[in-house]
C-alpha cells in the first residue's frame, strides 16, 4: 500500500509543490517586485471572471465540468 499508493502521491505532490514555488519565484523576478502574487497581478480575478462567465451562459451544460477549468485557465492567461 505505501509503495502503490503513498509514497507516488508524496512524490507527487513534493514535484508539484517544487514547480509552483519556482513559478512564484520567476514571476516575483519579472515583474521585480517581492510581494507580487496572483492576486496582486490580477490572474486571480481574471480566472474567476472566466469561471462565471461559463456559469452565467449556460456553457457547463453543453461543454461539461472541464469547460470551468478550462476557461477559467485561458482567461488567467490574458
């Protein structure tokens, strides 16, 4: 159990735990400030403008759950 199960996820979770860091620390670099974040930059707000509008238009319906995650993750990008 601990070989099939525990320790993929620990892993697992250690890599991506390495990836956001380093992503936060590339962003902190460009932009050059120390305490920018998501929510500073505005990546926040413009996910969550993306997630709501596939609610408020009814696309979930048509397009599923993956619709959320994936327009919330394009609107971020812009």
């Amino acid at each position: 159990i601990v070989w099939e199960l525990r320790l993929p996820r620990a892993v697992l979770a250690a890599v991506v735990g390495a990836g956001l860091s380093a992503i936060g620390v590339a962003v902190q670099a460009m932009v050059r400030n120390a305490l920018a974040d998501p929510f500073v930059l505005g990546i926040s707000s413009g996910a969550a403008v993306g997630a709501n509008a596939v609610l408020i238009f009814g696309a979930m319906g048509a397009l599923g759950i993956w619709a959320l995650s994936t327009a919330a993750f394009l609107s971020a990008l812009l």
